[in-house]
C-alpha cells in the first residue's frame, strides 16, 4: 500500500530516477548515431536551458521531455536509421536486464529504488514503442520508423 512515508521514494523516482533513465535512452540514440559516422546533441527537459555538458543539453524541466539531434551521418541508410531510433530502446531493455543481473549477482540490494528504475524503465520503453505522435514534430520512435518507411528518410528530432 502506498502512504505518505513512500512520497520521498516517489520524488526521488520523478526527479532523479526517470531523468537518469531519460539519459540512458537517449544515450543508446547517440551511441547507434554514432556507429553510423554521425554526431550528435541531446536535451534533457523543457523550458529555459540551465547548462550543458558537452553534446548534454539540460533544460529546467529536466524530468519532463527530452529529444536528441542528428548531425549528418556518414553512412545514411534506412537500417541505420531504425538502429538509431531503436537505440534508446535497446538501452534500456539493457539497463533493466543489467540492474536485475546485479541484484541477482548480490551487488546490488533488493530495494524499491531499483524496483521503480525497472518500472520506470519498462514504462518508458512502451511510450517510445507505442506509435503516436506526442506534438507535431515529436514521433515516438516506433512513429518515427513507421513514418521512414511510409515517407523515405526520418525526421530529426528523435524522442
């Protein structure tokens, strides 16, 4: 049952957890971009930029939103392109099956931080799977490769 002695838990699951998860999809985009002879900037959030590191753009709302931009690749191809959407995706499936290995080896507790990482991770995983358009210019990834494969080359950004 959840009661008020869990909200420090859900606070640090908005606010550090899902961005940290945020980070991680958008790193397999730019690890897969990357592989492809192209470069890469990423946001995480919305609203006024508050600093950057390197290509990492944080924006105020850091928990809410986040895209990455393709620079031009060197080696441009449809199968490219669905590697780099499905990059996030990748990573985060691999994020899961990495924390779970690491409580199961015993190098990591079994606690409610790494509970909700999973499950924030699964649920970040569907959104970007699921086919629909969260603004005009922001696909979800799977849309994006629906729309690659129905109007040719993909739109930048990438969810």
């Amino acid at each position: 049952m959840f009661t008020l002695e869990d909200m420090w838990v859900f606070f640090l699951s908005l606010l550090v957890i899902l961005p940290f998860i945020t980070m991680v999809h958008q790193l397999g985009h730019a690890f897969f971009i990357w592989v492809f002879g192209g470069k890469s900037t990423f946001t995480i959030g919305t609203g006024k930029k508050l600093f950057n590191i390197g290509p990492m753009e944080f924006r105020r709302i850091y928990f809410w939103h986040s895209f990455c931009q393709i620079e031009k690749l060197k080696w441009d191809t449809k199968t490219a392109h669905v590697l780099i959407l499905l990059g996030g995706t990748i990573f985060n499936i691999l994020s899961v099956f990495v924390v779970n290995s690491m409580i199961v080896a015993g190098i990591l507790p079994e606690h409610i931080i790494f509970y909700n990482f999973v499950y924030f991770t699964i649920y970040f995983v569907f959104f970007s799977l699921f086919p629909a358009r969260f603004s005009e210019d922001h696909p979800s990834d799977l849309m994006a490769i629906y729309d690659l494969f129905k109007y040719g080359k993909g739109k930048d950004p990438i969810d």
